[in-house]
C-alpha cells in the first residue's frame, strides 16, 4: 500500500518538473537583465544575450548559452553571463540598437562589443579567456548603451511598447476597428504636437525677446536723401535766386565802377568818333544778368 500511495507523488514531481522545464525561458544565464538591473554589467566582465522566445534561433543557442555558463564556472573564469528577453525589455533593446535575435554583447569595465564569433560554447569562452574581444572594435562613445543619447532612443522604444499595448486594448476590449485606433492616435498626435510647438514658442520668447531691428543707412545714402526737396521748396529756392538776383543787378546798375565804365566807354566813343550804338551794346552786355542754376530733381 506504501508503494501504491508513492506512485502519485513521484507522478506529480514529473509533471511539476516538465511543466517547469517546459515554461523557463530560452536561456540558463545566471541573471535576467531589464531596465532596473541592467547597470550591474558595466562593471566586470559579461556576456550579454538578447533572446526572444519566439525566435527559433534563440532556441538553438540554449543549449550552448547554458554550457558556456556552465564551463566558465567550473573553470573559475571571471566572466558572468547574462540574458535580456526583448519582449520584455523593449528599451533595452533599443538602447543596445538590437536588430537581429540572438545577439550577444561582450562587456568589459563598461566597454561594449558585439560577438560574430562562432555560437558554440568553446568559440565563446576562448573569446573570453584569450582576450580575443581586443581584436573588436568597442562601441563608439556616442552609440554606447550608456550614454544619454541611447537612453533617449531607449525611451522612444519603451515609448512605442506602451502605444502598441493601448492599439491592442482599443481593439481587443473596446472593439474599435483598426482604423479607428489610427484615427484616436492620428488625432492625439496632431494636439500634442500642436501644445509642444506652442509652448517651444513661449520659451523662446522669454528667453529672447523680440528686438527692434535698426536700419543703417551709408552717408552717401543719407546725403542722397538730404538734396532731394519738394517742388514747393524748389519753386521758393527759384524765387529767393530770382530776388537775389535782382538785387544784385540793381547794385551792379548803381555801383560806382560801372558808372565809370559806362563814362569812360562813352567818352571813349565820343573822342574817336564811333557811333554811340556801339557803347550801348557794350553796357548791355554788362548789365545781363547772370542766373543762378536751377538744381536737378
């Protein structure tokens, strides 16, 4: 009876046992990585393996992935092993610009490079043990998966998770169409759009208020400018050179010099004899009045 009543222990551990085997993810590294815990890499010497468990490829590489775990603690390498599920952790993935499953990142005291070596366990831990990674070039500092650069593509990724999960409640839970949930997006991007610009716009202002530009103008342009006039002022410029003039040629008419001129030309005329017409062109010559002239438009 002892026998008979151990039988459905021993069933129920195997089916516990397979049923844990069955749902365990892809991967026997000795850490799962996500955005809280993902730091702890950048000190010491990792492997790193971004897996799915949709991927086939992912499958494959279990097996090794759990030998070389295995192989480099009982060899007492100083190396530890890691896994991100991408599912999971879409924004580590994007901070590690994942764009094929698996792949696998050797770190070393924070410098990142990417393994395209051989996926069995040996190739992978001689990568480790021989310094292999040095013929690697690391990651640039500007792509690095620490850098605030990549913590912003990690947000836009994490970004793009949590909208793929409100498409599928709007579709799953609220029955909505598919092209109802783009229209719902379409217009929430269009508004929060148009308040981000509006409220760039007020920062800008404040931070640089809007000045009034100054006009310089050449001197050349500013005398241009002085010598042109109204008609008016022209037409007064015309009357005050007409007066002067007159004045002056009443002063000439009366100043004693041509008095004597016209004396002396007519006694000249008289005492040799030429005829007075002669001495009166002369003085009319004299008295011609010489006018000032007018200025160009």
């Amino acid at each position: 009876m002892a026998r008979v009543a151990g039988i459905p222990l021993v069933l129920s551990f195997l089916i516990y046992s397979s049923l844990i085997l069955f749902y365990c993810p892809n991967t026997s590294a000795s850490i799962e990585l996500d955005e809280d815990n993902w730091r702890q890499i950048l000190d010491g010497e990792w492997m790193v393996e971004f897996y799915a468990p949709w991927c086939p490829a992912c499958t494959g590489l279990a097996p090794a992935w759990k030998e070389l775990t295995n192989k480099a603690q009982n060899k007492k390498v100083p190396m530890k092993t890691a896994a991100v599920d991408v599912t999971q952790t879409p924004g580590l993935s994007g901070r590690f610009v994942v764009t094929a499953l698996p792949t696998i990142f050797h770190v070393k005291e924070g410098e990142f490079r990417q393994y395209k070596g051989p996926r069995d366990a040996d190739s992978m831990l001689e990568y480790v043990e021989k310094a292999r990674w040095k013929q690697t070039e690391p990651v640039p500092s500007w792509k690095a998966p620490d850098s605030w650069q990549m913590g912003f593509v990690a947000f836009f990724f994490k970004l793009s998770q949590a909208l793929r999960s409100i498409h599928n409640m709007l579709m799953e839970t609220y029955g909505l169409p598919t092209w109802g949930s783009y229209l719902i997006f379409a217009i929430g991007t269009i508004f929060i759009g148009a308040l981000l610009g509006l409220m760039l716009v007020c920062v800008i202002d404040l931070l640089y208020p809007p000045r009034r530009e100054k006009v310089f103008v050449s001197r050349a342009e500013a005398e241009r400018k002085g010598d042109k006039k109204s008609d008016d002022e022209l037409i007064n410029d015309d009357i005050v050179d007409e007066a002067e003039n007159g004045n002056d040629s009443d002063a000439e008419k009366n100043s004693p010099s041509d008095t004597s001129d016209d004396d002396k030309s007519k006694d000249v005329g008289a005492g040799e004899g030429a005829p007075q017409g002669d001495g009166e062109d002369k003085c009319d010559k004299q008295e011609v009045r010489k006018r000032r002239p007018r200025k160009a438009d």
